[in-house]
C-alpha cells in the first residue's frame, strides 16, 4: 500500500502542498526518490536513513521508491527529510495512517535523528494551513516562528523520538506566538540619534517628510557634511511596524535565512546599506533558485546607497521599475517569482568628482566637464523618482562651536513622522496603500487638491525651473505630507513652497 504525507515547498514567497508518497516492496533493496528533487532532496536519503536507524527504529532493506507529487513543482531545501521519514515509518507499522490525517511535517534531520531548522518555516506553515491543515510538526528551532500564525496547532520536535511519541504516548505541547511581545515600539533602542547630529536643520527636516510620507530622498554634501550619519539616524524615527508588515517581512527574511536567532518576528523596519561594489543580482534578486536581493529585504524600510554616484550605471537602473511598481518579478525558464520591494530610497552623494563643490572652506578641484559627466551618471528617469533632493553644506569648526541649541532628539521627530502617518492610514483606509509617497496620478487628483493661488504659484515654478510632468506630481505628493506633518486637512500655500525648495535644485 502506498502512504501519502502532507508538507510544502517555497516558490517565491509562496508555499504550495508537496505528497510525499512512500511505497515499499519486496525487492533488492534500494532508496529511491522522485519528482524532481534537487541535490539537498537527494541527501536526503542518507539521512533519513541514519535517523531512523539511530532513533532505534528498524529501516526496512527492501525496495523503497518515494515521490515527491506534484513532479512538476520544482521542490527545494531540506525540510523534506521528517515527511519522507514519516513516511517510511507508516509503512513500517510504526505509525498508523489514521493519526497523521490533517497532519503535516516539516524538518531537516540530522544522522543522528535530531531534527535541524530550515528556512522559510512561517510561508510554509502559512500555506499548510491555507490548504486546511490543522496540525503541523516543526524542528524546535522554528517553532515560535511557526506559531505566529493563528488557527492552527504548532507542535515543536527536537528530534524524530518526539515526533513519533507525540503520537503514541505524550503528545507534544501546542506553542503559540504573540506577535506583539516582539514588536519594537521605542527608537530609544537604535544606535544612532539625531540628536547627536548638530545643525543641518533643512536636512533634518527633509528626512522628516520623507520618514512621514515614504518619500525617496537624495542627501548631496562635501565628505564630513554628517550625510551618512545622519542617513544611519534616519532608522530611528520611521514608525513602528504594523504586525501584518512585520509578518510580511518575516516571511522573506525568514525564506533567505535571515532571521535574527533571537527572535521569531522581524521587530524594526529593515535598513539595507548597500556597497557600490554590489551586483545587480544581489540587488534585485537573483540565482538559479531566486532569492530575495536588497530591495525586497529593504521592504516596508530603507535601501541606502552611500556614494550614490560610484554606482555602475546598470545597477542604478534596475532600481527605476520596482521604485514604480513596488515589487520586482524574477523570470526564470519554467516559472517567474514575484518579490514586494516597498522601499524608501536614500541615496548619498559627494556634489562633484573632488567632493568640495560649493564648500566654504576647501577648492573645489573639478571641471564643469567633470563635473556635469558625473552627475549624468544618476539618469533623468531615475531621478524622477526621487521626491526628495537636499544639499548638505559642510559645517566649519567655527560654525560647529556657534550651534548652542540642543539637537531634537529622534524620539520626538518620531513623534511627529507617527501622527503624519496614522492621518494618511486614516485617510486611505479604503485603498491598499499607507503612504502619500504611493498615491498614483488619478489618486492624486483626489487626495492633493490645492487652491487656484497655489495652482498659479506651481505653473510659474514649472515654467521658470523646467519642471517635468511627473516631478509635478511628486511635488504635490511631498505638499501633502508636508501638510500632513502640519495636522492640516488642506494643501495650503506653504505647503507647496516647502516642496518646491526640495525640488528646485536639479541635476
Ligand atoms: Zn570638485
């Protein structure tokens, strides 16, 4: 008779129903595993092997075929070793069929049966539970991370022993997980703070609209301006996560093996500091079986480019599609995944090759040929998606010793990027996004309405500085969060003039 025992596979961020079904015959001994398995599904013979034999089990010397149905989805990782077990298992009489029903196994074994964590344990506990589920038994070392899900029994194994004793004598405990003991709701816990950083209020503020409306900013400075310091600040006052952003984030940290140990949940908004030495691959994602590249583990927070210029050019321009479309799909030839890449962008930039354009201090040493082929390398398409375009002047020592005032601290900015945030949530309650920084054209028209004055004041800026249609749009966008930071229910005059100091300086 053939078994059947349920588990998953991940394609994407995705989990889909794998059958492992197990047949033993009288024959020439012999192991054997079907249905498309890759080399880690292969390896999984021997270990299964060894587990049972050293969880004093008998492993049968017959001929065992296993096949992994659906042939066609393209299975991988190691987590397949307990179901196959189980399997065998049930063959053996060990187990009956009875029991397992609305059962499924997850885990990779080690010879000794043990049972080792895997990656990518909360999608496909999520996707168990989709295809109705009741009952799931993961390694030990995943099992809080399981138990986030709701309605449904998390059991946690150490070893193969537990897993077939929860059947027969004591029954494993049901583990479950709150997510809100793990989520981070104070910035007194980041490294950096603003109000470490003296001055440079214009930046500040800038990195307070974008922080409140998800905007993507351009810092450009002299080297020893405090950019990428303040850029490392920037972490510290984005708004807590909601739980479903954080479970959403768990799910791709989780599936690229990067969780924290410590924690089951991805408690902080991620931010991603990428070298320029970077591939693109690494970038968007990539490899023969697609993991997610910077972009999707910056989701829901920030992808910083320090020397934003040093950047190869192609690797600047994959960023234009998904900074459109928030997402980024994958192809590869039998099948395309589809990763969520919500970032903010903050880049950081020297303003010419020498890096003392405009510095009051130093000469700047560049050609205005140097200088215009080195700003042609961040393209015009790419910079229209920047919403946020901020000069940051170096402070000299006798500037610096003149600042008496305290820095406000990034607790009270956080405060203030909160209240900006909980109004657009409110108002965009209806629709699937959070940000003014996610409104489309026709949501615009809606949402940033402005007065016939400032309509007349944005036509003389658009006339006198060549401001594109698009960028016409962004600048209304920043308006409104501008005046969401503000409490104020209408785009007023100010508001527009803040946004257009932003965009007034180009490249
Ligand atoms: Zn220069």
């Amino acid at each position: 008779m053939v078994n059947k025992v349920t588990t998953a596979t991940i394609i994407g961020l995705e989990a889909y129903e794998v059958s492992v079904e197990t047949d033993i015959q009288n024959g020439l001994p012999s192991f054997s595993v079907v249905g498309l398995p890759d080399t880690a599904v292969n390896e999984a013979r021997d270990r299964v092997r060894s587990a049972i034999k050293n969880s004093c089990f008998s492993f049968p010397n017959r001929k065992i075929v296993v096949n992994l149905a659906p042939a066609d989805l393209k299975k991988v990782g190691t987590s397949f070793d307990l179901p196959i077990a189980i399997g065998i298992l049930l063959e053996e009489n060990v187990l009956d069929s009875g029991l397992i029903e609305n059962y499924a196994f997850i885990g990779e074994l080690s010879l000794n049966g043990s049972l080792r964590g895997i990656k990518g344990v909360l999608p496909l506990v999520l996707g168990l539970k989709k295809i109705g589920i009741t009952d799931v038994i993961v390694p030990i070392e995943n099992v809080k991370e399981a138990a986030l899900i709701e309605d449904i029994n998390v059991y946690g194994a150490e070893c193969l022993g537990d897993v077939v004793n929860h059947f027969i004598e004591s029954k494993l405990p049901v583990c479950k997980t709150d997510p809100k003991l793990y989520l981070n709701n104070s910035s007194n816990l980041f490294e950096y703070d603003f109000k470490n950083v003296k001055g440079q209020q214009k930046a500040k503020r800038a990195l307070e609209i974008a922080a409140a409306g998800g905007h993507n900013l351009i810092m450009m400075g002299s080297p020893g301006s405090g950019k990428t310091l303040m850029a490392k600040c920037f972490a510290s006052i984005l708004p807590p996560l909601e739980i479903s952003e954080a479970l959403e984030l768990t799910k791709i940290y989780s599936i690229s093996g990067l969780l924290p140990k410590e924690t089951p949940l991805m408690a902080n908004r991620p931010f991603r500091a990428v070298h320029h030495t970077a591939s693109a691959n690494g970038i968007i994602g990539g490899g023969s079986n697609p993991m997610p590249g910077e972009i999707t583990l910056a989701h829901r927070g920030v992808l910083f480019l320090d020397e934003m210029v040093e950047f190869p050019r192609n690797v600047l321009e994959v960023l234009r599609q998904p900074l459109e479309d928030g997402e980024i799909v994958i192809s590869r030839a039998k099948h395309s995944v589809k990763y969520p890449a919500k970032f903010m962008l903050l880049g950081a930039m020297n303003p010419c090759p020498c890096g003392y354009k405009g510095d009051k201090e130093k000469m700047c040493t560049c050609s205005e040929f140097m200088i215009n082929r080195y700003l042609s390398k961040l393209s015009g398409p790419l910079l229209d998606r920047i919403d946020l375009l901020v000069n940051v002047p170096r402070l000299t020592a006798k500037e610096l010793l003149n600042i008496h005032d305290s820095a406000e601290s990034s607790e009270i900015i956080r405060k203030r990027v909160i209240m900006a945030r909980q109004i657009q949530a409110l108002r965009y309650k209806d629709l699937s996004i959070l940000t003014n920084a996610e409104l489309n054209s026709e949501l615009i028209k809606k949402y940033c309405v402005i007065d016939q004055k400032s309509q007349l004041l944005l036509k003389d800026a658009i006339l006198k500085f060549g401001i594109s249609g698009r960028k016409y749009d962004r600048i209304l966008k920043l308006a409104r969060t501008i005046a969401d930071l503000d409490g104020v229910q209408n785009i007023e005059q100010s508001h527009i003039m803040q946004a257009l100091q932003y965009k007034m300086f180009d490249l």
